[in-house]
C-alpha cells in the first residue's frame, strides 16, 4: 500500500508549484529519497506507476509539476510557458527548493535525482549548482547540444517575442523541435510514435488533456538558453568528480539523435573527470522509456544503480 500526498510551494518570485510525494502506507526512514524532474508537455502524475514501484523498495519518491506545466501551469494560469526572465534557472531552483522540502522532512537521508527529457537537462544545471546535495543522478532521454540548430532556434524564438510576444504559442519553432521526431517512425499512426513502441502508452499521452500542447516563443528560448548552458565547459567543470551519473535512453530516441547525443554527453562528463559515469542504451527503444515495451527492464536496472549508491 502507498500514500500519494498532493501539496504545493511557493517560490522567491511568488509562483505556487505543485508536487506529490509517494510513500509506503506503513512509512519508516526511507533508504533514500528520489526526485523525478519530468519532461517537456506532460506532468509528474504519469510517474505514478513508477513512483509505485520505487516505494516498494524503502525509497520515497517528490516531483513537482514545472512552471507551464500541468497542475502548477493551472495554479498560475501561465500555460507552455515558464517565466519572464531567466526561465530555466527559475525552473532548476523551483526543483531544487523540493530538494530542499524533502531533505527537511528526512534528515540526512540521501537523495537520488532522476530527470527525464527537459527533465534531464534541467537536472543536468542542478547538479552544476547543487551536485554536491546529491548521492546521484539518473538522467532519461537526454541529449547532446544541436549546436547550429540551436543557435538558429534561439534566433527564431527571439524574433518571435518581438514580433509576437514571449507568451504567444510558437506552431513554427514546435514544428523544428518535434516535426522531425516522427520521421525515423513512417508509417506514422500517430503525430507521437517516437515517444514509445507501446501504442496504448501513445494513445495515453495524446489522451491525456495535461500532455502536449503548442509551447511558446519564451519557452524554446528558455528552453534552448538552458541546453547551452548546461553544455558549456565552464558549467560542465562545476559538476563534483565523485557524483555518480548513469544516462539512459533507448537506442532509438530522437531526442537523443539516436544514441549520438547520449554518447556525446557521456563523453563530455568524462572528459570533466567524474569518476563514475555510465550509459545503457535500450536496442530499438523510444523516447519514453518508463513506457516502452521493455520497461520492466527499464525499471529493474534504475532500482539496482539507486540501491547499489545509497
């Protein structure tokens, strides 16, 4: 049995964020905290299942609902779309605010952060800022810098706020991000085949009322700022040689150019000196792969590393 508590926190700049916490009914002191930072269009409520599974194992399990996102974007009727300045940063101090709500509640107890997709490269800033805070971190569906895309992304993004304002939705700039995801899936039976082989987890997702969405020109612009922050030697150099970091993806996940941008990244941290950094990449798996038809798997591996560094 578990209990799901749902609660939410108020930021510097005055903005409410939603979270949840699962626990074991019966709770006794946790062997360790996990935070889940979740992706771009969808909301911490599609980790239940998994959230689940991890209090099975003596862990306690946070995440929060990103600013534009979900149950936090209704609270501040501020939909696709995470703040007027400095948004990403906003975003990773809103995670690490959770951080610190978890640690007061369970003293000394260690924390496990695990991002998926903008969710990975969010906790990949945190761990620049806040790694030592942290016995690990997993990070799901991530990738490596586009470079020149980005750059002509954050061009466009600009001129968009100009011309439209940050808050307006962006059909074009959300086309170039994901308009290219699907391509490797033809036939395509849905706009989001690259999220998962599982079609019923597909057909959830496009179901689901607080998944997806046209994001705005401030948002790809924060969004794209972010991933250039993260990838800057400077940045990357902050990040404490002793954190241990596994990165996940399936070997066909876009987001991840196909393995590539993991491999990429897997290579930055080692040329940083962490002294503990691993990939596994899933043969012929998606994007989402706490959804994939080999999650059972997925799931497994992810329990064994936070068991083996706690």
């Amino acid at each position: 049995m578990s209990r799901h508590l749902s609660f939410t926190y108020q930021t510097e700049d005055g903005v409410e964020i939603f979270a949840t916490k699962w626990a074991a009914e019966n709770e006794i002191r946790p062997k360790a905290i996990v935070q889940i930072a979740h992706g771009m269009a969808e909301h911490i409520e599609r980790y239940d299942a998994f959230a689940k599974e991890l209090i099975s194992q003596d862990l306690v399990v946070f995440g929060n609902d990103h600013r534009g996102h979900g149950e936090t974007a209704k609270l501040n009727n501020s939909s696709c779309y995470f703040a007027d300045t400095q948004g990403f940063e906003k975003v990773m101090q809103d995670m690490h605010m959770l951080t610190i709500i978890a640690e007061k509640e369970y003293p000394g107890v260690p924390v496990i952060l695990f991002g998926h997709s903008m969710g990975s490269f969010l906790s990949r800033r945190n761990i620049q800022l806040f790694g030592n805070k942290l016995a690990g971190v997993i990070l799901s569906g991530t990738g490596g810098d586009p470079g020149i895309m980005r750059k002509i992304g954050q061009l466009i993004a600009s001129r968009e706020m100009k011309k439209k304002g940050a808050r307006t939705p962006s059909p074009l700039l959300n086309n170039l991000t994901f308009g290219s995801y699907n391509k490797s899936f033809k036939p395509n039976r849905t706009e989001f085949d690259w999220l998962s082989r599982e079609e019923r987890e597909v057909d959830k997702y496009i179901d689901d009322p607080m998944c997806g969405g046209i994001f705005t020109a401030g948002f790809f612009n924060d969004l794209l700022e972010g991933i250039a922050i993260i990838n800057k030697p400077q940045n990357l150099a902050m990040i404490p040689v002793n954190l241990p970091i596994l990165l996940i993806s399936g070997s066909k996940d876009p987001v991840g150019s196909n393995s590539k941008g993991v491999i990429k990244t897997y290579e930055a941290y080692k040329k940083v000196g962490i002294k503990e950094v691993n990939y596994k990449l899933y043969e012929n798996a998606r994007h989402e792969l706490l959804n994939e038809t080999n999650k059972e798997e997925v799931k497994a591996d992810v329990i064994r590393w936070i068991n083996e560094h706690i």
